[in-house]
C-alpha cells in the first residue's frame, strides 16, 4: 500500500485542483478525489473487482485506476496527465524518543478521543493533545489530538503498516474484507456474545437471539448495511479475532466509552482507518444484489417494527413452516435474513 506515495500525489495535484484524500464513497474509500466542473475518482488497484466497485459506488464523472492491471495508468502517466511531479521521499521515522509515547499518540490516533483520566498528560504538555468538555454542569473532560498530533500520529500508522506489510496481507482474505467492510463506519469491533455461525442452524440462532438494535446500520448503502449486520452477528466473534490480530500490529486498541458525563458505557475495539482500507482494497467478496436488496427491505421492515405483511408472503412463510399463526412479521424477518446470509456466505465456509 502507497500511502506515502498517494500523500504526494494529492499534496501536488492540490496545487491546481479541490482534492481530497482519502475520499469516503459509498463502499470504504477511494485514494483521491477531485472535485469540481469535472469530478475525477482516482485509485490506487491493490485488487481489481474492489477499486472498481468502490469507484463506481459514487457518480464520478471520470474514474481512474492506477497500478498494474490491464485497465489501469502507471503512476508516471498519471502525474503526467496532471503535471504532477513526485520528489524522492524518505519513510518517516519517529521523532519521538520514547516508545511509550509513540504508542500513546497513535492510540488517541486510533481511539478518535478518550476519556481524560490522566494518561494523555505527557501529550498535552508537548502540545499534542488537548482537553474539552461537552457539558457546562459537573464537566468531565476528553482529550483528543491537536492538529500537529494528528499529522505524526498519521505517520506512525504508515510506518506500522509499511513495517507490518507482510503480516498484514497475511490478513487479506473475503472474510476480512466484509469484516473490514463492517467496521468502516464506526471503526469499531464490540463483542455481541454470540457464536460463531457456519450452517443455516447456528444462523438461525443467532439472528432470533440478537436484539433489534443489531439491524439498525450507520450506512445507507446495502453492501455496507449488510455487512455491518454481520459484523454483529454471525461474524462476530471472528471480528474480534481479527482486532485482536490487529492490535498485535499496533493497528487497533481496545477502548473503554464514556457518555458526555463520564458514565462508563461499554469496551471495544478501535481500529486505525488506514488498516481497515488496507483490507477493504486488497480482497473482495461478492453479494448478489437480489440478496442485499431483500435485506434491505426486510431490515427496513423490522426498524418500523412491523406486524403485518401482505397475505401472500404470510401464506408462504406457514407452509415452509417458518411460521405459526401467532407469529409476527419480525420473527419470519429475522428467518428470512438467516437464510439470505446463509446464501451470501456459503462460499466463504
């Protein structure tokens, strides 16, 4: 992965136009946009089905990618076609002299802010870090980094990822890429105490155990949603493998929430953007549209806790015996979007 690399190219091509990089779009990230009369996604190919579906889930007007494949421009041309000129550039190797405090910035990185216990004071003195409170009554305080914070921290998550480049494609798989997939709105990984789930059985189990608010997803987009939903379900415990694997790379850390008042809520874990977008952009795992839209509908359905579906549908979720006549709408919802997943996963077991 280019990260240093694409930070160039944007840092040049923002001379001339309005870029953003990385650009959120409706599938993860593309690694740069410009923006304007005429929009341009650019992205760097790691894998081909990936960068092509995460260029085409925004309406760019032109879409680019750059790397090897039979469809793409070479770096060179690239910079060509926008007079772009790339200066050799050195790794970034920390400043810092300790590595305590290496890893405490690149936590908070991670961690987005935390709650001000008393651990961030050495980065606030170096000015770092900074406190705030969101509440004028009996405040509590939450520190978060200050701009020159942000910028090193950055960079030591580049130069993890660059050193731990071979470990880290050794996590590249489908599996991780609808996990990373999950995970690339919040960043986070919570354990929902539920098993793992293989077989339409275990499927089952799980989708009638967890709560409602387990279908409720961040994104709007239905591969994201859908993978989000796994990311709390059937997935579950297999993401927390994953963040476990990551933290041992210095990627992601667990992280105790706080409300705006300083009550404990739960623990999680955060992980860095940049290795959830390692993964999302170095696999891919396709999911019939059929099946996202169904669970579109259905978890649309089960938000609005509805009661009543039209006859037909009723009729024949009784005669595969999916239903009694006291059942509701949710429960044959939650059966149908067990056997959805069960349908978009059965390659991956």
């Amino acid at each position: 992965m280019e990260f240093l690399l694409r930070d160039e190219i944007a840092k040049g091509l923002k001379k001339k136009f309005r870029v953003i990089s990385p650009f959120k779009v409706g599938i993860g990230w593309i690694d740069i946009a410009i923006l304007g009369k005429e929009s341009i996604g650019i992205d760097f190919c790691e894998n081909y089905e990936s960068s092509l579906e995460r260029l085409n889930s925004f309406p760019f007007q032109e879409r680019m990618m750059v790397g090897n494949c039979s469809e793409c421009v070479r770096v060179e041309e690239l910079c060509k076609k926008f007079g772009v000129e790339i200066r050799n550039f050195e790794p970034f190797e920390s400043s810092l002299s300790l590595k305590k405090l290496e890893d405490s910035i690149a936590s908070l990185y991670i961690a987005k802010e935390a709650f001000d216990d008393g651990k961030y004071e050495e980065l606030k003195i170096l000015g770092f870090a900074t406190s705030y409170s969101r509440s004028k009554i009996e405040p509590k305080f939450f520190v978060t980094l200050t701009r020159e914070g942000f910028v090193i921290a950055k960079k030591i998550i580049y130069s993890r990822i660059l050193a731990k480049e071979k470990e880290l494609r050794k996590l590249v798989n489908p599996l991780n890429y609808l996990i990373a997939l999950g995970a690339s709105t919040s960043f986070s990984i919570k354990s929902e105490n539920v098993e793992n789930a293989e077989d339409l059985k275990t499927m089952l189990f799980v989708c009638k155990k967890i709560p409602l608010s387990a279908f409720i997803a961040n994104s709007t987009h239905p591969k994201v949603a859908f993978c989000e939903f796994l990311l709390n379900s059937v997935l579950n415990k297999r993401s927390l493998l994953l963040a476990k694997k990551l933290r041992d790379l210095g990627l992601a850390i667990k992280h105790k929430l706080y409300s705006p008042g300083g009550d404990f809520i739960w623990e999680e874990y955060r992980i860095a953007r940049e290795a959830i977008e390692f993964l999302i952009k170095s696999s891919f795992y396709k999911i019939e549209k059929e099946i996202l839209d169904d669970f579109t509908s259905l978890v649309s359905a089960i938000q609005k806790r509805a009661e009543l579906i039209d006859g037909e549908s009723l009729r024949k979720a009784k005669d595969m015996g999916l239903l009694n006549d006291e059942k509701s709408f949710e429960d044959f919802a939650r059966v149908r979007i067990a056997t959805l997943i069960e349908r978009a996963l059965k390659n991956l077991f």
